[in-house]
C-alpha cells in the first residue's frame, strides 16, 4: 500500500498490511509506503517504509539459493519496467520492519541502484537482507537507527552493507 500526501499529513494511527496466507508459509510482511510534508519544511517530503508481518516468520530464516524459489519476505524491486534503465538510486527516510519481518532490496537492472536508509527502526525481530547479482554489487547504506541493531543484517555474496559511522 502507497500513501501520497502532498499538503498534509495527520494521520495518529498505525499502518498495517498484511501478507498472504497459505498451507505451507505465510507470505512477505504487508507493505506499506507513506510519503508526507517534513513538518519542519512544508516543501519537502519525508519517506516511511513500514515492513511488518504479524510476527509469521520465513519457514527458512536466509536465503539459500538468492530469490529463485523465496517466499516469506518483502522485496523493493528495481526494475526495467520502471524506464530504460531502471531507478538510478532508492532513498527512504525511515524503515521500519517488526513483526518478524524480512526485507529484501534487489536490482533487476544492471546499474545496481544504490539504496540509503537515513533512520532504521524496529523490534529486533525483523531481518534485513542484502543481495547482489552477476551483473554487479547491491550496496545499502545506513545513517543512524534507534538502537544499535532494530534488525538483524544478513549481507549474502556481493551485497555491501555501510553502517553509521562511530558503530
């Protein structure tokens, strides 16, 4: 789900989606989206991704085989389908992920977008995975969390993960 405000945002409740259900896992976290006025700076918008998937958990906790075959976690896709090559970069301002879920940013294209996460929330029992490609790297970038590890970091073969510095 995608939330877009362009002149205000009051919104005091919770964001909640819920992933799909079926006989042998349950499906990635729900997703939800929101992109708001800085209240501070009426002019720019600030970026919220919220994973959260009811505290189901992935039937194998890493990713064995990259996504061939995976199910139980959240990806953001970058892809050929949204222009010639793709996104050039992804910037969230805020990630959450709890509920035991599992977020997953993986590049179709071959420019391998670059992905920062200027804040990175959750319960601790979420996990973040960081996968790269044949054709290149998969970098993520963080620059500061509510407590020294809201998640669990798993980096697979060419995946780069950078951490705020003072860590």
């Amino acid at each position: 789900m995608a939330i877009y405000a362009d002149q205000s945002y009051r919104f005091t409740g919770h964001h909640v989606a819920y992933g799909g259900r079926s006989h042998t896992e349950t499906g990635g976290a729900g997703t939800v989206f929101v992109q708001r006025p800085d209240p501070a700076d009426n002019r720019t918008h600030i970026s919220h991704l919220y994973i959260d998937n009811g505290g189901y958990q992935p039937m194998k906790p890493f990713m064995e085989n990259g996504v061939s075959g995976d199910s139980g976690r959240s990806y953001v896709v970058n892809s050929l389908q949204f222009g010639t090559l793709g996104l050039e970069s992804f910037h969230f301002d805020q990630v959450t992920i709890s509920g035991s879920g599992h977020l997953v940013f993986w590049d179709e294209t071959f420019i391998m977008a670059p992905v920062s996460v200027t804040t990175l929330h959750g319960d601790r029992t979420g996990l973040l995975h960081v996968i790269g490609q044949q054709n290149g790297w998969q970098h993520v970038s963080l620059s500061s969390s509510t407590s020294p590890f809201p998640v669990g970091f798993r980096v697979y073969e060419r995946g780069r993960f950078s951490l705020p510095e003072g860590w």
